[in-house]
C-alpha cells in the first residue's frame, strides 16, 4: 500500500492585527485503529475538523467584531474548541488515530471570504458560520455521546453542554437587532 503524498497550501488571510498565516493539508491523513469503529473514527474526524474551523472564526470575531457581543462569543468559542482540540489529541492519540491540526483547503476559503467583510456584516458573516458549524458539532456530539468507546463517549458528553450554550447564546447576539446590550460577559464567558 503506498501513501499519498501530502501537498501543502499556505494561505494569507488579512485580518486587523496583522496576517494571519494558515497551512492546509490538501489531502487529509487516512486515520487507522484497529480498536475502533468508523462512527467514532468519522467523529473524531469531523470534530477535530469543527474544532480547527470554530478556533479560527472564535480568534477573528474576538480581533475583529464590531459589536461587544461578537468579540465576546467569539472569545468563548476559540477558548472552548482551543481546550477540546487539547483534549481531542489526547483521545486520539491513546486510540492510535491521528488527526488534522490544520485548517483544510475548504476552510481556508471560508475564514477567507468571512474576513473580507467589513464591520457589522463582518460581525453577521462570523455569526452565522459559527452558528451553522456549532449546530453540526452539536448532533455530531449527540451521536456521539450514544458510543460503546468510553473515552469518546466522555469527551462528546463533556464538550456537549457547552457548546449547546454557546450555539443559544450565538443565535441570541445574531437575533438581537440592537445587538447584545442584554448579554452579559459573565454569560458569554461562563463567569
């Protein structure tokens, strides 16, 4: 069996503080384990996938959001996915399974056309993409939190209600035609 070879895609993105460099894997790693089952293989996967993206547009609404709001969840989210890729590799790495930890081809593209907005459609284009990955990340959990893998099992029952959290409280700062005056740091944050 030959490997593929990796071919590397370095991207620019601009953002307020300077550039932000990102190198993308344009092929992704076949994951191998022979003690696990592809559902939990296919999470790890996608959540090793949303976590990398989730980071990226956390980092950017917090650098670059107009509205408190938008900084603020922005903030949480790139923390909390930050904590659960640490975590992720531990998992993974205890089951023999590598996993990415770069932003992909896909993703690239995306942070890239969510930062060239600017200001407040900046602030509704960050949003809606953190909103859209958090509703995947959150069935992706939901499934698996149902696994027979104990450690896979913890991990999605454990990031699970944060992340429910913080999809509410997304949806509550995008719905707000004022913007997040109601919403507090301490409940963004979780202080």
């Amino acid at each position: 069996m030959h490997a593929r070879p990796f071919t590397f895609l370095v991207a620019l993105s601009l953002t307020v503080s300077g550039v932000l460099l990102c190198v993308a894997e344009s092929d992704r790693p076949a994951l191998l384990s022979s003690e696990m089952g592809g559902k939990d293989l296919a999470f790890l996967t996608a959540i090793a996938d949303a976590a990398i993206l989730q980071t990226n547009l956390g980092e950017m609404a917090k650098m670059r959001g107009s509205d408190e709001g938008v900084k603020l969840i922005g903030e949480a989210v790139a923390a909390s996915h930050a904590e659960a890729k640490t975590e992720l590799q531990m998992v993974t790495a205890k089951k023999g399974v590598s996993v990415t930890t770069t932003p992909n081809r896909g993703q690239i593209a995306l942070i890239d056309r969510v930062s060239k907005h600017p200001g407040l459609t900046f602030d509704q284009a960050c949003l809606e993409e953190m909103i859209r990955v958090l509703a995947g990340e959150i069935a992706q959990l939901e499934s698996a939190a149902q696994s027979t893998d104990a450690e896979v099992k913890a991990f999605a029952e454990k990031l699970l209600p944060q992340l429910r959290e913080q999809f509410l409280l997304a949806k509550k700062i995008a719905a707000r035609p004022q913007g997040p005056a109601s919403v507090g740091r301490e409940k963004i944050l979780g202080e």
